[in-house]
C-alpha cells in the first residue's frame, strides 16, 4: 500500500502567496526549474475567491501534493470534521496525489495552540496516532503520510527512541514517510544523536517525500526556522539520504521572512545538483 502511487516529481518548492504571480506565469514550470507544488492546506482550503483560482490555476501547470499543520493526529479531540472537509475539496479540486501532516499535536481540549507540540516516545502514544491516521485515512480521498518534525523538549523516561517511536508509528499506521532531514539534523544536534544512524534505520520504502529547509544555529540550540538557507551538512544528510532511498520527490521550503523568490529557487537548484551528485540525471521512481 505504502508505496503503490508515489512516484519521483523531482525538485519542488511551496506555493506561497507571494510567490504565486511568479509561479503560474506562462511557462513558468518550465522556465524557473520547479517541478511541482506543495500547498499548505490552512493557506488554501479554507477560502474561495483569488485563493480558491490560485490553488486551481496551480494544479493546471504543476503535480500538487498537499501539507498540513492542523490535523493533531496526537491530540485528545475527535478529528475536526470540517477540516477534514476541506482537505477532501482541496485534494479532490487540485487532484493532489498525497497529504502529509506532522507527528505531533496542535490542539486539545478545544483549544488551538498554533503550534506542533511533541509526544512522548512510547508504544501507547504511538498506537493512538496510528489509530487516528487509520481514521482521518478512511475519511479522505487521497493518501495520507507523516512528517517528522523538530522537537526541544523530550519527555522523561520515554522508553523508546525517536527513530524507535517513529518506525513503531509508521508500521503500526502503514503509512508513508515525509521526512524532514532538516529536521532530522536539527534534533541530531539538540538531542546529541547521530543524524547518519537516525536515516539508517528508517525504512526507506517507507518514504514518500523529503523536506530541506534551513536553521537558526544559536550555538547551544539550533532552531527549525524555515527561514534561511540551507547549510552544507543538511545537503549532505540529503545526500546520504538519497543513497539509501533512490530518487524522492524533494520539497525546499521557507516559510519565514520570505525574500525573493529567485532565492528559493537557488535553494531548489543546490537541491536538485545535490541529487544529481548522488543519482545522476534524475530518473523516475516506479
């Protein structure tokens, strides 16, 4: 199941508002090197007029996957059916070929925090996400996969390592991998793991798509910003990653302090010969 529609899109990049003129001129896919679209679902879905015509407008020039921070597929509350409504008219109006949201809460008890709160690494957490994914599964219409995501707190005394909890969930769900290797190596640093190891032991079938993003390095902490460059040991970690997994549908994102967009796209071209590095010219997987 996990790996029967996912094919290789090649380099792509988020579909910011302010990024959008540029994006869907004429022959922009073409002219600008970006080989598909991820829109974020709390950007789009909710809204109609110019946001709606946007999200359409995309999905007539690139492939669309799409992204979410707001299922809390951790969280203690029933799945909020009017968000899962609105990703069911976004993947059926864009024809998106996947959705992928963190492994994480971001709401309970009513209340929306804004923000990808961590869980604690045990089998019982791990079970009530999987429990959940199966249930926001059966009630969209396209496949839905998990993203790593970067964390400052561990809870004590987790009995299982993150890579240990996140295999657990990714079987347990069979679901597919988002895997964010900035992530991957900001939690490296913080929580002194060996980032290599960490994507050893993932299964690499397992994953659909990888995240590259930049970070804040504080000396003591690195922070997951989404608003810089990437730096040469990230690229790297993609590389080792790519050994490991073949071709992968690669998303750079930046989502803070937005400069050009000439900008992201040299990001997405130190991705794309990163590749190219690895795999040579980029063929598509099966």
């Amino acid at each position: 199941m996990v790996q029967a529609h996912i094919a290789d899109l090649g380099h792509g990049i988020g579909l910011r508002i302010p990024y959008a003129d540029g994006l869907l001129a004429p022959d922009a896919r073409t002219v600008l090197g970006v080989d598909f679209l991820e829109i974020l679902v709390e950007n789009y879905a909710p809204y109609g007029g110019r946001l709606k015509r946007l999200a359409e407008q995309a999905a007539e020039q690139y492939p669309i996957v799409l992204h979410g921070v707001g299922l809390s597929v951790g969280g203690p509350d029933p799945l909020d059916a009017r968000y899962l409504e609105s990703l069911n008219d976004l993947a059926r109006r864009t024809g998106a070929l996947w959705f992928t949201d963190h492994v994480c809460w971001s709401s309970g008890f009513g209340v929306e925090y804004h923000d990808l709160l961590p869980l604690p690494f045990t089998e019982e957490a791990a079970s009530h996400v999987a429990r959940r994914l199966r249930e926001a599964q059966s009630r969209v219409c396209l496949p839905l996969g998990l993203e790593n995501p970067s964390y400052y707190v561990k809870h004590p005394d987790a009995p299982l390592s993150e890579v240990e909890f996140l295999n657990a969930l990714l079987e347990e769900a069979d679901c597919g991998l988002l895997l964010d290797v900035n992530n991957v190596y900001v939690n490296a640093r913080n929580h002194g793991y060996d980032p290599y190891a960490f994507i050893d032991a993932l299964p690499a079938e397992r994953v659909w798509q990888v995240h590259l993003a930049g970070h804040l390095d504080r000396g003591d902490v690195l922070i997951d910003t989404h608003g810089a460059a990437m730096t040469d040991d990230v690229l790297d970690l993609y590389r080792h990653t790519l050994r490991r997994t073949g071709g992968i549908s690669t998303l750079f994102e930046w989502d803070n302090d937005l400069p050009p967009l000439s900008t992201v796209l040299v990001e997405n071209n130190r991705a794309r010969a990163a590749a190219h590095d690895v795999l040579g010219p980029r063929s598509l997987r099966p």
